[in-house]
C-alpha cells in the first residue's frame, strides 16, 4: 500500500468508523455521544479533504479507489446501526435506515459480481449528494442525543408540571431547560428529515445502478 496523505486519511476514516459504536460501550451518555458527534463529523469532512488532495496532488491509487467507498459505507452502516439502537427502534428512524442499508448492500453485492466492469459504471453527482444528505443528517441525529440527555440531566428530579411550566415560560428557567428542549425537537425533526431525503436520494441511486448493470447481467445466447 502507497501511504500517501489521501491514503493514510481514508483509513483513519475507515478506523473511525468501529470506533463510533465503541464510544457507546466505554463512555456513558452524553459523553459517548458528544465523542461519536466529533469522530463522525471530523471522519466525514477528511471524505472530502482525502479526495480533494488526491485529484489535486494525482496521488490517486488503486488502494485508495478501493478503500474509500468502503470507509464510506462503513461509517454510514455502523452509525445508523447505533442511532437506530439507541432509539427505542422508532419506526420514523427504523424505515429510512433500513432502505439506506438494504440499498448499500445490494449495490456492494452487485459490484463484487460485477468484478472490473463495475469501475465502467461512474458515480454520478446524484450519488455523491446522497453519500453527503446521509453524513449530515447523520451528524444531526447524534447532535440530537446530546440535546436530549443534557435535558433529561436538566430535568431529573422535577414533577412533569413542573418542567410544562419553565418550557410555556410560567416558571423561570434556571437551568436553561427551554434552549436545551428546543435544541433536543429540533435537531431530532431536520435529522429525521434529512434521513428520510438521504433515503429517497439512496433509492433513486440505487434504481439508476441497477439499470446501468442490467445489460451486463444478461445471459449471452
């Protein structure tokens, strides 16, 4: 393997990707995610440095070409795994991510049998958005959860009536439960929506994929 810049970034990326899930299991909440929001983010953005330096620098490999959608689909994979787990498998999470990982799956598996020609097939700029819509909402549904346990931290200990009081502005908000609420509603309404565009994105790709690989799954007669 050629260590070059792009190439030394891409697996950091691709180590990256486990090691979200393993702040789950050494880090309590909302350490873990305040630690996963940070891995993620600082992984997504090097998909782009990585590729940007390679083209600039014609530093591009075959080990790099190789890797790379790889790291991508591993970081996507194992966080949506996470969120999803950690969500009390809410059905408005549960179907995006599903169609996200059937979608990836299926378009690997193609590629594997594919062998060579599936380099033929090109990326288009529709895929390249649909890898970016599911970084960000990605990155926004683990926002989300450091919003909702600073606000669960916030309001242990207070009657329900008691916290309906501060967030409708009838009690003085003390400890800061209305902006803490409102980062926690909307943080997790944008990455639901963006997981569900993300979704549709990853859908059409895949249908497109398909049909360019359809001529070369033909039986020959």
């Amino acid at each position: 393997m050629t260590w070059t810049l792009p190439n030394i970034l891409t697996t950091l990326r691709l180590l990256a990707a486990p090691a979200v899930a393993v702040m789950f299991l050494y880090f309590t909440r909302p350490y873990a995610d305040w630690f996963a929001l940070i891995l993620f983010v600082s992984a997504a953005v090097t998909d782009w440095i990585d590729g940007h330096l390679a083209r600039n620098w014609k530093q591009v490999t075959r080990i790099g070409t190789m890797l790379d959608p790889i790291a991508d689909k591993a970081m996507v994979v194992i966080a949506l795994m996470v969120i999803v787990g950690y969500s009390s498998m809410s059905p408005w999470l549960v179907l995006p991510a599903t169609v996200i990982l059937f979608r990836e799956v299926f378009v690997s598996g193609l590629r594997e049998y594919l062998g060579d020609t599936a380099g033929t097939l090109r990326v288009t700029k529709l895929a390249k958005w649909k890898t970016t819509a599911q970084m960000i909402a990605i990155a926004v549904l683990f926002a989300q959860g450091v919003f909702e346990h600073y606000f669960g931290m916030s309001v242990f200990g207070m009657d329900n009536h008691m916290v309906i009081s501060i967030i409708e502005g009838r009690e003085d908000d003390v400890h800061g439960l209305l902006w803490k609420y409102n980062g926690m509603v909307w943080t997790g309404h944008v990455g639901i929506w963006l997981l569900w565009i993300a979704a549709g994105l990853t859908l059409v790709t895949g249908i497109d994929y398909l049909t360019k690989s359809i001529p070369y799954l033909k039986d020959e007669r």
